[in-house]
C-alpha cells in the first residue's frame, strides 16, 4: 500500500507541466491572429485599429485638457 502511494505521488512529479507559459500580450495575440489567413482575421485586424483610433482620440482630448 506504501509502495502504491509513493509510485503515484512520484509519477505525479515527473510528469511535465501541463499549463505551458502564455507568450506575449494579448495585443501581439490578436496581432498574429488578424496576420493570419482565417477566417474572421480582417474583423481582428479591424477591431485593432478601431482600438487605435479610440487610443488616439482619447490620447489628444486628455492632452487639451491639460
């Protein structure tokens, strides 16, 4: 019964991690997603520039606030 236990919990540390490192944010993400040729990539690649253009908007109505 020992033996049965420690053979588990050894096999249970041996194995690799099952939740691999996510790389890069979510922008460079959804970057790579609108660059490739699926379908639906061109909405991507448009949600991005419409987040741009806010991004700026917003950027020049704070910087006339000051």
């Amino acid at each position: 019964m020992r033996w049965t236990v420690f053979f588990i919990l050894l096999a249970g540390a041996c194995t690799p991690d099952s939740s691999p490192a996510r790389a890069g944010t979510q922008r460079e993400r959804d970057s790579v997603l609108g660059a490739s040729k699926l379908p639906g990539a061109q909405g991507v690649l448009g949600a991005l520039r419409a987040a741009d253009s806010a991004d700026a908007r917003n950027a020049r109505l704070d910087s006339v606030d000051r």
